[in-house]
C-alpha cells in the first residue's frame, strides 16, 4: 500500500512538472517570437523543439504505461526543463527590459548645485550662513545660481552673494577667505579639479547644502534622425564618455570621444578616438542653454550641452555623419566590465604602471593584466603616466574596448549573461532603436561574423588656450589638420568597404590650422581679431624645413605677428596686431 501511495505521489509531482514545463516552453515560444531576437531560421526549428519535446515528456509521463526508473527519469527531465526555460524566459524578459531602459530616454536631465565651504570654517548648516557673503559666478551659469538663491531663500537664509567672472575666481575667493562660502554647479566640478591650484579642493571643502533641479532634454525617447540599417550599410557611432559615476541623467562634461565606423558587409570597425582637450568651435544643439555657440573650447566641454551638442561639434569639425551615439559614464565601465567576469589587456613593456593616478589602483605590468572594472577605468582614463598623455589614453581606452567585444563574443558570456543584462540596463542612453540593436543581435546570431578592428587616432600638439566655458586660459590640445583628414579618409575607406589601414599617409606634425575663416579654403588660414582665437606660437622651437633639413630663421605666423631666431633674443615673441612683446 505504501508503494502504491509513493508511485501516486511521484506520479502527481511528474505530472505537474510535466505541465509547467510544457507552460514555460510555449511562453519561451511567445517571448522570442514576439521579440524578434534570432533569426526565423534558427526561432522557428527551437521553438518547434523545445514545445515537442516537451508534448513528449508529458505524453509518457502520463499516459504511457512505464517501469519505476523510466517515470523517475521522465519526472527528473521535466524537471530540468522547468529550471531550462524558466531561465530562458526570464534572460528574453530581462534582455526586453534592457533594450527599453537604454533607448527610452528619459526627458530629463538632473542639474546639483552645492554650497560648499572650507573645512574648520564653523559653517556646518545653512543656519549658519544666514548673512554672510558667498561668491558664485552667476554671469557664467545664472540659471544654476539663481536656483540656488532662490532654494536657500525658501529655507529663510539670506545670503550677500557676490558675483566673480567665473568658477576658478569664485574658489580663489574662498580659498583666500574673501568670503564665508560658494555655490558650485557639480557639472563643473571636474574643471576646478584639473586646475593646479584646486587639484584637491574637495578634500577641502564641505558640502552643506544641495539644490537639485531638472531640465528638459532634447531626444525624449526619439531615435536617431541618420538612422540605416544596421545589417547592410554602414553606420558611425559616438561614444561620449561622461567623467561622473551614478545617474546618467547627471549634466557633465564628455571625458572621452570615440567614433565607432562600423561596415557589416566586410565586418570591419574602426576606432577612432579624439583627444577630450582637442580645441574646436563649439556647435550647440537647438535644446541647449547658455551653450557659446560659434566660440572655440576645449571638446569636453560641450558634453555640458548634451551629448547632441558633442556630436554636433565633430560632425562640423570633421565633416562627416555620425549616425548614432551611446552615452556612458564612469560606473557604466566599471559595471559592465565587473559582470563580464573582467578583461585581459596586453601592456607593451615601457608603459608599466605602479599605481593609476585616476583612483590610487593596482597598476600594470608588462605583459597581460587581467582587471576588475575598476582597475580598467582606471587605465582606460590614465594618462599622467605616459609621455604621451592623452596619446596612450586614446589607444588604452581602445583596448578596453575591443576585449569588452571580444568577451561578449566569447562562450564565457553564456555564464555572465544575465549580470551583464542587468548591467546594460543602467550603463548607457542611444538614440539607437530598439529595433535596430535587435537587428544586430540576430545579424550575430545569423551570421557569427569574424569582426576585424583597425585604429585611428587624431593628433595635436599641447598649448594654453582661452576656454569660454571656464571663462580663463586653460591647456588644450591644437589640432593637426592633416591627422583630422586622414582620419575622415579612414573612416570614409570603411564606409566603402575598403581598408582603413590602406590610408597610410604620414601625418607631418608641423601641419596644423587650428583657427580658419569659414569663408576661405582650409589651406588658407586667416587671422582673426576675435580674443577667443589668440593663437600663440611656441617661441623656444625651432623651425626646420623637413624637406631640405635646414633651419628656418624665420617663421610666419598668419594669425599674429613673426616670430625671428635671429634677433638674439629667441624668449621674444613679437605680435604685429597689437604692436606689444610679450614674454
């Protein structure tokens, strides 16, 4: 009797797991049917084994007459489809998500302005700034000011705010006890930081009072207007990189510029990375605010403007098309790469590290280093280690992105899979479409295509510039024309379906015209009497003709004045315009 009551019982258990996985089956069914998310090939002969399979299990657990260990083992099978599928679903279900969260923008930007004071000054609360003096820069970011005021007002504490001509000025007041506090937009906070005489301000300094606010953004949930497709023409992608960790919907400036050409007939991407301080007229788009439209500044800034104002400003500095862009930021990096499992990157010998400037990490040695994400932020941002600088950050930002792809190529992404899904869901905004990614994905899965990656990097040369943004001088990176050209011919080479590596030309470091009228040729530069535009000769070099390797003795500036080695003095540069030496 026992027995029979046992065999009962198993009966009943394999019968439910019978039911729920055939249920599950047919929902796995729906949901990769629905989405679209493999190739018709390859979800309709799945789809067809994975219900028949089930129909089978469920037929002999049920009504096929059967020994102990065939029921034990039917009862065993329909329980690891249950597990199977419930899994499945839950990826396509997660995977759905995702795609959403990402090309769903949300219609707003988070805008933080802080009071911040220094540490030991007694000011702890905003009662304690109740009529005392506070230096801000409003006629460089009013609006953020204003809210401010208006918050502090709101909360019966009056302030004498006094204005200076920009953020720098304002901190030196306070550093220098002019006045008892500020009030700092968090967007600039990073500017203060690469300023020597602010480098650890905010070990400093204290926050007392935050005032949070939110603008509208342009792109609510609106795809790309240069969209293609993505499975049979080729297409560009910006990847503007934010120097902030948390919400994406935090205003901050675009650390990192890389284009991304990708060509799906020949299965070639190219790379092709723009120095963040490159010097290029700025191009706002429509939505923005208080943006210096037609000033020149340092490129990451314009990621204070939105991203559609970064893409803008390649787009016409550059003249080309960029398709789409993707968003990320810092806790982006870290995420993804922890839910890979991490990367492996190859360090040349020379290029060892012993500790990353960027967060105080382990550092690399020579040879192949396998990092968290936090330690491939960290050499995806160095660059104070290298000679040079922003040069070797360009090729390890590109390194850490092709082992990303290489990673989510790989049979180990079977095992991540859903972490990495949950971490995309947060790490990135596009105005690339849902449709579009999942045309990609059933390209991959179709295809298996071998991707081939080539690199670009545009050049420059490091001077002292005026930023309108920060409203000083500030060191910026003047571009080589003939690097950007060559850099749009290797980026149209992919498009054609050649070889970017087929432009070979060698970019001559001398060749640079940084400051044009839009009215004459490229190869005709001009000088311009705006301020903005000052373009200041390095006076300590000399000039070699590289044709006949004979010194020059006098160089001509086109923008300004001539600079003579001849005169003895070679510390003497004299600017014609103005009729001034300046030292």
């Amino acid at each position: 009797m026992d027995k029979k009551r046992r065999k009962f019982r198993f009966g009943i258990i394999t019968f439910l797991f019978s039911i729920i996985a055939t249920i599950l089956s047919i929902l796995f069914v729906i949901q990769i049917l629905a989405m679209g998310i493999l190739p018709l090939h390859l979800s309709v002969p799945l789809s067809l084994i994975a219900i028949t399979i089930c129909l089978i299990i469920f037929v002999i657990a049920n009504f096929i007459k059967k020994r102990g260990i065939i029921h034990f083992f039917c009862g065993f099978l329909a329980l690891v489809l249950c597990v199977v599928f419930a899994v499945g679903n839950n990826y396509i279900y997660r995977t759905n998500t995702m795609l959403e969260s990402v090309t769903n923008l949300t219609n707003k930007m988070t805008n933080t302005v802080s009071i911040i004071t220094m540490n030991g000054s007694g000011i702890e609360n905003l009662s304690d700034l109740n009529g005392l003096t506070v230096s801000s820069a409003e006629s460089m970011d009013k609006d953020a000011t204003d809210r401010c005021i208006s918050d502090l007002n709101s909360e019966g504490v009056s302030v004498n705010l006094v204005d200076y001509e920009n953020y720098q000025a304002a901190l030196a007041a306070l550093y220098n006890n002019e006045v008892n506090a500020m009030v700092l937009n968090e967007a600039y906070r990073g500017l203060l930081h690469e300023n020597e005489e602010f480098t650890g301000f905010g070990n400093i300094t204290t926050i007392i009072h935050k005032t949070v606010y939110y603008t509208e953004r342009e792109n609510t949930i609106e795809t790309s207007k240069d969209a293609v497709n993505v499975v049979s023409e080729p297409f560009t992608i910006l990847i503007s990189g934010n120097d902030s960790y948390g919400s994406l919907n935090e205003t901050s400036r675009s650390d990192v510029n890389m284009l991304v050409t990708v060509n799906p007939s020949t299965h070639k991407i190219l790379l092709t990375s723009i120095p963040r301080d490159y010097y290029l007229k700025m191009a706002c788009s429509a939505s923005s605010t208080d943006c210096p439209e037609g000033s020149y500044d340092k490129l990451t800034h314009s990621g204070l403007y939105g991203v559609d104002s970064t893409e803008k400003t390649i787009e016409e500095a550059f003249g080309i098309d960029i398709n789409y862009y993707v968003r990320v930021n810092f806790s982006s990096l870290v995420n993804l790469v922890d839910a890979l499992g991490g990367i492996d990157v190859e360090v040349e010998p020379g290029l060892e590290v012993d500790t990353f400037y960027a967060n105080g990490t382990e550092g690399v040695h020579a040879g192949t280093n396998h990092l968290d994400g936090e330690r491939a932020l960290a050499f995806a941002r160095e660059r104070y280690a290298y000679a040079d600088g922003d040069v070797q950050r360009n090729k390890n930002q590109q390194q850490v992105l092709m082992r990303m792809f290489e990673k989510i190529a790989s049979p180990s992404m079977i095992v991540n899979f859903g972490n990495f899904v949950d971490a995309l869901g947060g790490a990135f905004e596009t105005n690339m479409s849902s449709e579009d990614m999942l045309s990609l994905i059933r390209y991959e899965f179709t295809f298996f295509p071998d991707w081939t990656f080539e690199q670009c990097s545009v050049e420059g040369y490091q001077d002292t510039m005026y930023s309108t943004v920060l409203g000083d001088y500030s060191a910026v990176t003047i571009g080589n024309t003939q690097s950007m050209d060559i850099a749009k011919q290797k980026i149209q080479a992919v498009i054609n379906g050649e070889s970017a590596d087929s432009i070979t030309t060698v970019v001559d470091e001398n060749v640079y015209t940084p400051y044009l009228d839009d009215s004459v040729a490229s190869d005709t530069p001009t000088y311009t009497e705006d301020p903005n535009q000052y373009y200041d000769v390095p006076v300590t070099e000399d000039y070699y003709d590289s044709s006949y390797d004979t010194q020059i003795d006098s160089y001509e500036d086109p923008y300004a004045g001539t600079y003579d080695t001849t005169n003895g003095n070679e510390d003497i540069y004299y600017d014609q315009s103005s009729e001034y030496q300046s030292w």
